[in-house]
C-alpha cells in the first residue's frame, strides 16, 4: 500500500499492472512486444550511461539511438556485463544512491566478493508484478482460503520479501519462517506448517527434502500430518524428476516457480502448467555461445541452447545491459495452448557445472533428470564420481524414509539408462546424507550435489558448501 502515499507510484504501478495482464491474457502480437523491447531498451541503455558511473564508461561508445532492431547483429555492438564486471566496480554499478532504495540486500558472497543489489520501488513493482500474474494462474487453482510457508536460503535475500508481498496481492496469508535460523530451526518450522496449517510452501528444493526428512524424523508423515497443496520451488537446479518427488513425497504438486538472481532479479517464473516461463516484459534474452559470445542460432524445433545474457528493461537501483548470467539455458518458443504467452527456459546449470562424464559432456540438469527419472520417494540425493583404472564410475546415493516401503527404486533401470547416455557403470547406495546437500542455493548445484573423487581434494566451492552446511542449525 506504499503507493497510495505517492501519486506518481500508485500510476506506475497500476500501467505496470495492467500492461502485465494484458500480455498474460494474450492480446499483444509479436510485433507489439518487440517494440516494445526496443524502445525500453534503448531507455535503459540511456538510463544507465547517465545514472551508473560503470556504464558512463562501459558503454561510452554506444549511442542508444543508433539501434534500429532487437536483431542478433545489432545487440553484437553492446558490449557484455559480466559477473567480474560487478565483483571489481561493485557500487559504480548502481544507477541510484542506495538512499532512493526501499531496501538493501547482497548476494550470498559463498563463492566471492558479495555485491550490492538494492531494490528501489521501480524495481519491486515491476519484478513483483510479474510474478503476481504468473502465480495468480497457478495458486487460484487450490481457492481462495490459503496459508502459505515461505523459507528461503538467508535472511538477506530477497525470497521473503518478494513472495510475501505477492502472496499478499493474490490475497493469500503468510508465514516467513527460517529453519536455518538458530531462532527458529526445522522443529518450529515444522510445527508451524502443521498447526496453521499451511497450504502451499515457497522453498528451495532442497529445504522441501529436508523438511520431510525432519518430519519423518519427528515421528511424522508429509503426507498424513500436513496439508501442503502445492510446493513452489527456486533457488536451485530442479529438474523435472526432482520436482516429481518432492510433489510425491509431501502428497502435493511442485512447480519450479522462479528462476532468478539477486543481481538480475526476475528472469523466469511458472504458469499453471508447470511450464517455467519468460518474463519478455522485464528482460531482453539473448542466448550465446558461452565459448565465443555469438548468438546461438535456433534448432529446427526453435530451441536455443546456450548461455543466458538478459537486458532489464525497466529503470531502477541496478539495471544490467547484455549480463551474462554464467547459466546454461533452452530456450524454447511460446507454445500455443500453453497457461502463458511467452517463451519457455529449461535452467540446465552454470556453465562451469557441465561435467564430463565417460568422456561425455553433461549438464547438471540434464544428469539430475537422467539419474532420477525413475526412483521415487526419496528424501536426498548426492552423486559421487569415481575413477577406477582409468574408467569413470557413478554412485546415486539415495536417503530412503524409514517406511522404505513407500520408496520404489529400479536399480537396474537407473544403471540401464546411465549406461546408454553415459557409457559408464552405475551403482546405487542408501543411507543418510549430510547438510551439504541443502547448500545448493548458497553456493551452487554441482558443490551441494556432487562429490567428484576424481580431484585429489575438494575444489574452493564444495569446500564452501561443506562449511556452510557445518555452520547451519541442524
């Protein structure tokens, strides 16, 4: 309600409102999106060489009116924003005082330098909107009489703060909890899930796991003891066999609701099919070869793979231009008869988390999806990669409920499938898991998922993800 206090506001907020509804609702052609695109693109292109000391030089050469089109060719001449970018010129970056911000927060700073990511209310109402009409369309299926746990990685992100106020748009009730928390921990949490009880759960794939597991620790069942509906996961890798599970596991539907970063805010979020979808209103995409930095040209089906560079759209505390996220996407066409009218990401993992496997390249995605396609009922997951004379071998270690009737694992199956993608040997083991693996959106998937044996020690982020996992309430 901030914007009643400020006229202007409260007009922005109700143009951005209604701009967001009728995109969702299908009434803009293609034409009508890409002029769009254009002329926010060169606005904040304009913004930021006034506004942000970084972009005055880093984009010195590029004169926003120049650009006559979105095409690949035309985009080439911006130069990238990259991660480095920020870690070196840190607040230089920033087109607004952090004093014209509505609040303040960082990322993680598990794997490097943390940088500045304020939020002014330009930017909160653009991102908050979007992801208010995407959700409308999946969270209306389970009515009008909601309760919604929201659990997100750390205090300074901004998961709280941005799913409660949209839950607080759609009308639905809400309970910030931290597990993680010394004030808080998994019991609390848990207890405040079932008494409420809570309908819906925003978390991290990863805290929805281990929750179950703290439940069925504490004599409970997910699926008798709580009423979850629905699950709305982000923050880290999930694929769609993970998310399968975790839906099983707590008797509910999980969706991959968000796809996002504290630097770059909002870049995907879910429709009512489970399909992760763009946000064409708030970022320009752009999909390039991480090796050479050209656009990648589209697959026969329309797919792009590659890494994901977006322009923000919008003008607020930190508008990127051309960032390279370091993630490996598809990005598919809209689909007709799809809940939205936009294009579709797979998020397949950071760039620097493709693994080679047998001599074979894989992403984290894609493994994740290969080694869980079948088993079901499970409480954790890790992969441990070995080398024996010379050949690579693969470990799916799986933490079973202690009703392991309610798991179904085919062995066999599971090695099949591995040996025809992979051409290395598979084995499955069981038994519990560390908190390492519930570190995913503090460092990264392949620190918090895999331990590569191959390498004589643990590289700097499993060696992070291991002391965050130590350092947490249990």
């Amino acid at each position: 309600m901030f914007t009643v206090f400020n006229e202007e506001l409260d007009r922005t907020a109700r143009q951005i409102r209604d701009r967001h509804r009728s995109y969702a609702a299908g009434e803009w052609s293609e034409a009508d999106l890409a002029a769009h695109q254009l002329t926010e693109l060169r606005a904040t292109i304009s913004y930021v060489r006034e506004h942000s000391k970084f972009y005055a030089r880093h984009l010195a050469s590029v004169d926003p009116a120049a650009i006559e089109s979105l095409a690949p060719e035309a985009l080439a001449a911006i130069p990238f924003t990259t991660k480095d970018d920020l870690r070196r010129e840190f607040e230089d970056v920033l087109s607004l005082p952090l004093s014209k911000a509505w609040i303040f927060y960082e990322t993680t700073g598990t794997t490097g330098r943390s940088t500045p990511c304020p939020r002014d209310n330009t930017d909160s109402l653009h991102n908050n909107t979007a992801l208010t009409v995407y959700y409308d369309t999946v969270l209306r299926q389970y009515g009008d009489e909601q309760v919604i746990g929201v659990s997100g990685p750390t205090e300074l992100h901004a998961f709280g703060d941005t799913f409660g106020e949209v839950c607080r748009n759609l009308g639905h009730a809400v309970a910030k909890m931290w597990p993680h928390s010394p004030m808080v921990g998994y019991e609390r949490a848990l207890e405040t899930l079932r008494v409420l009880p809570a309908t819906g759960l925003f978390s991290t794939p990863g805290m929805a796991l281990s929750l179950a597991k703290k439940a069925y620790a504490a004599g409970l069942d997910p699926r008798r003891d709580f009423r979850i509906d629905v699950l709305m996961c982000t923050g880290e890798l999930a694929s769609p066999s993970l998310l399968e599970n975790i839906g099983e596991v707590w008797g509910a539907r999980a969706y991959n609701a968000l796809y996002a970063s504290q630097e770059a805010s909002v870049m995907g979020a879910a429709g009512a099919d489970g399909g992760l979808y763009t946000a064409p209103l708030l970022n320009l995409y752009e999909v390039i070869d991480p090796d050479t930095g050209l656009a990648v040209e589209p697959g026969p089906d329309g797919v792009r793979t590659g890494e994901l560079v977006i322009t923000a759209l919008y003008r607020g505390s930190k508008p990127l231009v051309r960032y390279r996220t370091g993630d490996m996407v598809r990005l598919s066409p809209a689909g007709a008869d799809r809940t939205l009218p936009a294009p579709l990401l797979e998020v397949l993992g950071r760039t620097r988390d493709v693994l080679v496997i047998g001599g074979r390249r894989i992403s984290g995605y894609d493994l994740e999806e290969l080694l869980l396609a079948q088993p079901r009922g499970y409480l954790d997951y890790q992969v441990v990669i070995d080398a024996v004379d010379g050949q690579d071998e693969l470990t799916l270690h799986l933490e079973l409920p202690p009703t392991a009737e309610d798991a179904r694992i085919d062995e066999q199956a599971i090695a099949a499938a591995v040996r025809e993608r992979l051409d290395v040997p598979l084995r499955v083991q069981y038994g519990p898991i560390g908190g390492v693996t519930t570190t995913g959106a503090m460092v990264s998937w392949k620190a918090a998922r895999v331990e590569d044996r191959r390498q004589s020690a643990p590289d700097a982020e499993r060696a992070a993800a291991l002391a965050v996992a130590g350092g947490r309430a249990q």
